[in-house]
C-alpha cells in the first residue's frame, strides 16, 4: 500500500519539477534576449527592485553553474571556455579589458604604456578648464595654466588594475592630479582684476528733466585664498568636469539708499559745478564746461552727507590727461578727487586743480655743466644731479641725455592762482601783481655771482620775522666771527641743499653790527637770497601767503607766464637810474 500511494506522488514530483525548471528556463532566455538586444531593463527593475544590471548578469551565470540540464551544464562548459579564452588573451597580450575609459577616453584593448601615451596627447592638446565666476564663463585655461599636473602612469595602471570592472556597462578611471601652489596662484593673481568688480554706491542721475536717486548695489573681488583651497579639495573632479568655478568675497555698497542727501545734491548741482585746472608754471587756467548730468555722476550719498564717486570722476580725469599728456602734462587724480570732495564739504561749486609736469629729457650741448642745465631748466643742479646718479658730470659729451626731474619739485604747495611776484635777475627789480593787477614794484639785490640766485618758477614754502645763516666767505671779507648772521621778514623758496634755503629777505645784520651791502639794493650782493629793504620786505612777507608762485626770469631762463611778460615790459619803461639807496 505505501509502495502504491508513494510512486504517483513521485512522479508528480519530478513532472513539476521539470515544469518549474522549463518556466525559469524561458525566464532566462526572455532575460538574455532583452539584455542582447540592448532593451529597456526598466521592466525587470521594477519588478526586481533590489537588482542592478551587474547583479542580473551574475544572477543569470550562478544559475547557468548550478542548473542539472544538460543544455545549461554545456551553455556552462562553453561559457567558462570562452571566457577563460577572452580572460588569457587580455592577460597575456598584457593589454586593458574593454569598456574602461580614463577622463572619459576609451583605453580598454590598450596596452598600459599606449594607453599612458593616449592620456598625456588628451591632456596636453585637448582638454581646457572652464574658469567661472558666479556660474558665468570668464576664461579657458589648460590644466597646466591653473597649475595641474596629471600622473598618467598611474591612470593606467588603475585602468590595467580594474580588470572586468567594464563588463558590461563600462568603468571609468578617476582622474590623477596634483596641484601646483605658486602656477595656480599666479594664474588667480592674473584674474584678479577681470574678476573685480566696484561696489556701486547709491547715487544719483538726471532723468525726465528730475533728479532722480540710483540705489547701491554689490561688488565683489576675488578670494584667492579660499579658490586655491577649492583646487585643492576637488582637482579630480575640476578634470573630471571640464570647469572650476572661483570663489569671490561680496562688496557691499556704504550707502544703498541716497534719497535721504537727495534734497542737498539738488542743491550742489543747481549752482553749477565751475571746474578750473591751473598751472603754476605758465599761469594759466584751463575752465571745463561740466553740464548737470555729468556732475549728478559724479555724487554718491555718504553715510554723512555727499562724497565723491570716485572711479567715475577718475574716467573724466584720464581722458582730460590723454589730451594734456602730449604737452608733457597732467592731473593727479587722487589729489583732483581730494579738491572736488572739499568742494562737496564746503559747499561750494568753485573747483581749482593743479596741473602737473611728467618729468623730461635734456640733451647736452657745446659748454654744458650741470650747473649751466640747472640755470637753463629752472631746477637746481642738485635735484638733476640726483636724478642722474650714473652720469658723470665732469665729462658731458654732445648729444648726451639727462633726466630733468619733474619741475613739480619745485612747487610741492597748493599754488595760490591770484598772487604773483616776478624778479628780473637782469633788472635787479621785484613786481607784485594780485588778481592779474600790478600791485607794487621796487629794487632788490639778488645773489652775487660766486653765489648766484637761482631762475626758475618757485613758491613762497616758509614764513619766518627772523631767521639765521652764515658764510665763511663773508667772515673773510670781514674778518669778524660771522659764523652766523640775522635776517628779518624771511621767505624760503627753495633749497640750495637740504637744510639750506635761498628765499626772500630785508637787511642782514652782521655780528659786527653792520648790514649786509650798507642796508642797499640793487645790486647783487647776498648769498643766494633776495633782499629788499625792511619796509618792502615786511610788505611782502604779509602779502605773499605761503603757496604764492615766485617766479625769477634772468638772460638764462625766459618768462614763462603772461605777468612774467608783461613785467619785463613794464620794467623796461621806468626810470631806473631813481633809486632809493637804503630804507
């Protein structure tokens, strides 16, 4: 009875079985078939979430090693021939496997040295980095530009190293890379400036016929420190995608809102700005017409009051230099930014710049000395032996070129534009003129000629009722102790040598008691200075405010300005021979 009842089931067993192993069958084969013709696998995913291709593949060989069919135990045999086959060949042609890339470049079926060859042409012909600010684009550099070096050795040996990894789907090799400090930061160093950008503070613009208020809105500049760190930490990927974006450090406006100054901008521009640039050597001023648009750029609201836009200013003043550069002049912008932000606090629409002197060239001719060049120049010979300190100055040759200092030297004060003293060396006389008026005109006496004046264009730099000097060569003509000697009402004007200066003057009393060249004038007789009599002198020295331009023409060194001129005129008219001969 157990016999009968036990055979059936068995049988009914084995039939199930063989069932069960037919459906897994057709299974497989429905899989594999999807798998060759490169379907969709998104409907065995689905239904097999937990499975990925890899996984599917290795799934289908385990069954193929552990199924009892006969067609799977030879489909098993075939497969282990064939790959065994496909593995040696790789391993002994000591060549990549297939479907691996390194940097996305195909270098399976490569030996490990072609392979190295390949990533080196790559990195070096083609592959660029994208450098980006804020998501925008600003260059295309190579990896070596931004200072990356690639280990392509290593590359393929990591390609060689993956083995199968590529089956099926393909595997790629992370990129190798080092990073060089000093040709990264030098690069960042480069960008710096393309990368910077203004704050723009809250402002003001003429629109509609109004006055209308322009908000502030943020700069920025690049933080060198913070992108090299950034290389650093992600130079593979950087490779890898092709870009590297920089970091940059926000620069926020003072002042986003200028309406609260909206009322006193209204005001500075409906005087009119008056813009003047003056030079002190030719006395002459140059007037700008400014309309009120063009200064409503010029106003940002401060955090008290109006200031300065100082870039857009800085663009008025550049292309006024380009014209003034051809005469070998210029104004300094800093300072014309400094005048117009005074005008600002004061209120006041008068605006005076300087103009300045680019320094010059001079070539030597027949019977030149330094000191000749000086006298010629308007500068003492000091100042262009300084600026020279490889010529030698015994042995000048003809055609010969020295650097001439920029005369500004001689006027490192604020020129006062409406006061001008003229002395004619030739002349022996002094003319004041104020507001382009003659104002008054005497004689003086000037240097003697082992210790001649300087001609030049000068300025009034110092104020002093008494001062002091000396000369061992007056001590000898006296014979007395004349180590040093009193001056009253002294003016400097410029220094013979540092410490020393030649200037404006009335008597010089002497230790022994008597004065300099009996208290007289005109007649060269002092040691550099410019003597008058003690009533002219305390004139001048209360007239002449310090900054006042002194200007001194000889046979050597011709009038430069209009009142220069017209003095010399004026001097050649008067009687001359009625001097007074001492105050």
């Amino acid at each position: 009875m157990t016999e009968s009842i036990g055979r059936p089931r068995k049988r009914k067993t084995k039939r199930a079985r063989e069932r069960n192993l037919a459906r897994q069958q057709r299974r497989l084969a429905m899989m594999e078939g999807k798998l060759a013709s490169g379907g969709d696998h998104a409907f065995f995913r689905k239904r097999f979430p937990s499975y990925d291709d890899t996984k599917i593949a290795h799934r289908a060989l385990a069954w193929l090693f552990s199924s009892r069919s006969p067609v799977a135990k030879l489909t098993t045999v075939v497969t282990a021939s064939v790959l065994i086959f496909f593995i040696g060949s790789y391993v002994l042609s000591d060549r990549i496997f297939p479907n691996i890339y390194a940097m996305g470049l195909p270098v399976g079926e490569l030996a490990p040295a072609a392979a190295e060859a390949q990533i080196l042409d790559f990195w070096n012909a083609d592959l660029s980095i994208d450098i980006r600010v804020d998501g925008a684009s600003i260059d295309l550099v190579s990896p070596d530009e931004l200072g990356l070096s690639v280990d392509a050795a290593a590359m393929a040996a990591g390609a060689k190293a993956a083995g199968l990894a590529g089956l099926p789907f393909g595997y790629n090799i992370a990129p190798v890379v080092t990073v060089s400090h000093s040709r990264a930061q030098t690069l960042l160093l480069d960008l710096t400036e393309s990368i910077y950008v203004q704050q723009y503070e809250a402002g003001y613009k003429w629109s509609g016929g109004r006055l209308t208020t322009v908000p502030g809105r943020r700069g920025r500049h690049l933080d060198i420190k913070a992108s090299l760190d950034r290389l650093k930490a992600n130079a593979p990927a950087v490779v890898s995608e092709g870009r590297f974006e920089l970091q940059t450090i926000p620069l926020n406006p003072t002042v986003a809102d200028s309406s609260p100054f909206l009322d006193e901008a209204l005001v500075f521009l409906g005087n009119g700005i008056r813009l003047q640039a003056y030079d002190p050597f030719k006395n002459d001023m140059k007037t700008y017409a400014i309309d009120q648009q063009l200064a409503a750029e010029w106003l940002i609201a401060g955090v008290n009051g109006l200031s300065v836009r100082a870039e857009t200013f800085g663009e008025f003043i550049a292309a006024e230099n380009e014209k003034l550069v051809r005469g070998g002049r210029y104004i300094d912008k800093l300072l014309a930014t400094e005048k117009l932000q005074e005008a600002l606090l004061r209120g006041e629409p008068d605006v005076t710049l300087r103009l300045n002197y680019l320094p010059d060239e001079y070539e030597i001719i027949r019977k030149d000395t330094g000191y000749r060049i000086g006298r010629k120049r308007g500068i003492p010979y000091e100042l262009i032996r300084d600026a020279n300190p490889t010529v030698n100055w015994s042995s000048l040759i003809v055609g010969q070129t020295v650097q001439i200092p920029s005369r500004d030297v001689m006027i490192p004060e604020d020129p006062v534009p409406h006061k001008r003293i003229i002395v004619d060396l030739e002349a022996q006389w002094l003319v004041g003129f104020e507001n382009g008026e003659l104002v008054f005109d005497w004689g003086i006496s000037s240097g003697r000629e082992e210790a001649p004046t300087y001609p030049g264009i000068f300025q009034i730099l110092t104020h002093n009722e008494k001062a002091f000097g000396g000369s061992f060569a007056l001590c000898n003509e006296t014979g007395t102790n004349c180590n040093q000697w009193e001056m009253a009402w002294f003016m400097g004007i410029y220094e013979v040598v540092p410490g020393l200066m030649n200037g404006f003057h009335g008597a010089v009393l002497l230790p022994n008691g008597n004065y300099l060249g009996g208290g007289g004038v005109y007649e060269p007789s002092t040691f550099g200075c410019i003597m008058s009599v003690d009533q002219w002198a305390r004139e001048l020295y209360e007239w002449a405010e310090t900054g006042t331009m002194v200007e001194i023409i000889s046979d050597e060194f011709a009038p430069e300005s209009d009142l220069a001129r017209y003095a010399q005129e004026y001097i050649a008219t008067i009687d001359t021979n009625f001097r007074p001969i001492s105050a």
